[in-house]
C-alpha cells in the first residue's frame, strides 16, 4: 500500500533536516497500526537535498506556477521545431524571467518555512538549472511536477534539435543466364538466330537495369541532398539555440550584475541611515541621561524642601501650643485681676462704711 499523500506532503515540503525524523515516526506509527507493508513504502522514501527540496515546495505549494511552466516549455519546444528565431528569442526572455520568478518564490517559501537552512545558503543556483533542465527534458519535467524530487538536475543544451531521417538506396544486377551443352550445326545456325535475339534482349535487360540505376541514382541523390539539407538546418537550429543560450546567459548575467549594482546602491543608502540612525539615538540616549540626572536633582530638592516643611510644620504646631498656653495664662491672669480688683472693691467699702459709723454720726 503506497503511504498516505498527506505524509508524502509533509515530507517534501519540511526541510530536509527533520526529513528522516518524521519519516521514521511514521514508520513506526504504521507498525504500531499493524500495517507493515505501508511502513516498508514509508522506509524507503529518500530525502531530497536542499536544492531538490526548494523545487519540490514550488511544485506542492505553487502547483500553478509549475504549470505554467510546463506551457512555456511546450512553446519553446514547438518554436524549436519550427526553427522560428523571433518567436524563439520571446520565448527564451519570457523563460528567463519565470525561471527568475520561480527562484524568488522558492527563496521566499524556504524562508517561511520552520527550521529551514538560512537564507543566505540556499543552492538557488542548483534551483535554477534544475527549472531549465525540466523546460527542456520533459522526463525532469515530471518529476518536478511529482513534487518528489530527491536532487537536482542540469542540461547541457536547450531545446530539441530536429535529426534528418536517411533511407539507404542499394542496386544490384541480374545473374547472367545458365550455360547450357554444346550445339550441332543447324542448331548452332537456330543458336546464332536466338544469340541475335538474346542479345537484343539482354540489350533491352541492360538498358532497363540502366535506366533503373539511372533513377535510383537519382533518387539516391535526392534523398542526398535531403539529407544534407536537413542537416544543415539541424546544424543551423543547434548554432541558433546556442547562440540564443549564450544570449540569454549574458542577458542574465547583466541582469544579475544590474540587481548587484542595484543592491549595493540600496545598502550605502541603508548604511547611511544606519549611522544616521545611529547619531540620533546616541544624541537621545545623552539627552535622556541628562534627563535622568536632571530629574534626580530635582527629586533631591523636592526631598530637602519635603523635610524643611516638615520642620517647620512641627515648629509651627510648637509655636501654636505655646500661643495657646499663653493664651490660657492670659485668661487666668486676666481672671485673677478681676478677683483682686475685686477684693480691693471690697475692701474699700468696707473701710467706707466703717468710717461712716458712729463717728460719722456725731
């Protein structure tokens, strides 16, 4: 029983470094299932290699990009065929930028996927020429299309080169008539008569075998000149497909070297911005440690103020209750005045009506 689609899944679409841990689970989750002949299919899947892996996430998670792949192949091919230069040079730029496509898209899955090699290690590469050899042989076309590919492919030429079919003309003569007994002399005279017509015939069969030489030579020229007609067209086809190769190897080459240009354009600009950046953030770390340092005197001097008021809130509360003390003393003193005066008062009445007495009567 073939393992089930949804493990082959997860097999080629993790990184190749967790390949061999899940499948050994799974093969034991089959054996603990009681399935062994799946857990014997399971065993025998291969790990691919990171390149193969790259193209196999294409294939599973971009199905249609593999697709139109697969169309661009067929045109190429068919323009090759028809040795169409035009077409065939449209076709090779639009090869160039799916393939470049494809690249970015694998490069931007590898680096969504867990636990996968760092970016900056990835085979693109080895991604590249394996996404032309499958434009170009449609053998690795299907395994790219599998999603199982276990390493990755390359190819040394592109396109199908039309090969001329030769027919080999061969002749040959008839074998001369069997020699028969001695003849008498009346048979020799009937002999002579059938010698003249023999020989008129075999003049006739000669000049037949000629004419039929004649015409297979020519035939056999014709399908010469055929031959080394398509040939040459073959040969032409090859020169054009290579020279379309080198082309599209230099238009890629100058348009990797634009992306580096390109690039490093981008970085001074990021370089800049980073010190630039950089400036700021340490005019703002200064800023805000003088911040701190200001913030700290002021806490120190709301402290000292915090401890001068409550100094002189306990020096007023002491100065209130020495008022109010005071205060008191006042009241008592001021009553104690009253006794007195009072006391006097009396007094002096008394003394008043003691001198209004009987003396003052007389």
């Amino acid at each position: 029983m073939p393992p089930p689609q949804d493990l082959l899944r997860r097999l080629y679409t993790e990184p190749p470094e967790t390949f061999v841990a899940t499948r050994d689970a799974a093969v034991a989750e089959a054996r603990r299932s009681g399935d062994p002949a799946t857990a014997r299919e399971i065993a025998r899947l291969r790990r691919p290699t990171v390149a193969a892996w790259l193209v196999n996430l294409i294939a599973l998670r971009r199905p249609e990009l593999v697709a139109d792949l697969a169309q661009l192949a067929e045109a190429l091919r068919a323009a090759q065929r028809d040795l169409r230069g035009p077409r065939l040079r449209e076709l090779s730029a639009q090869r160039r930028a799916a393939v470049a496509a494809l690249v970015a898209e694998a490069r931007r899955l590898a680096a969504d996927a867990e636990g996968g090699p760092p970016v900056g290690k990835l085979p693109l590469d080895e991604v590249e020429a394996t996404l032309n050899a499958a434009l170009s042989d449609a053998e690795v076309a299907e395994q790219v299309r599998s999603g199982r590919l276990l390493r990755a492919a390359s190819y040394a030429g592109f396109g199908e080169v039309p090969r001329p079919q030769l027919r080999l003309v061969t002749g040959g003569e008839e074998p001369p008539p069997p020699a028969g007994p001695p003849a008498g002399p009346g048979q020799r005279t009937a002999d002579r008569r059938t010698g003249r017509a023999g020989r008129a015939d075999q003049a006739d069969r000669e000049a037949g075998r000629a004419d039929h030489a004649a015409r297979e030579a020519g035939r056999a020229a014709r399908e010469d000149e055929r031959a080394e007609r398509a040939t040459r067209d073959a040969d032409r086809a090859e020169r054009d497909a290579a020279r379309a190769t080198r082309q599209a190897e230099r238009a890629a080459r100058a348009e990797r070297a634009r992306q580096r240009r390109a690039l490093e354009r981008e970085l001074t600009r990021a370089r800049t911005d980073q010190e630039r950046a950089e400036t700021v953030l340490a005019g703002a770390a200064e800023a805000e440690h003088d911040g701190a340092e200001e913030l700290a005197g002021i806490e120190r001097s709301l402290a000292e103020l915090e401890r001068r008021r409550a100094q002189a809130e306990q020096e007023l509360s002491r100065r209130k209750l020495a008022r109010r003390a005071a205060e008191r003393a006042v009241t008592a003193a001021r009553r104690r005045t009253g006794e007195v005066e009072g006391a006097i008062e009396a007094v002096d009445a008394e003394s008043g009506a003691a001198a209004e007495g009987p003396g003052g009567a007389d």
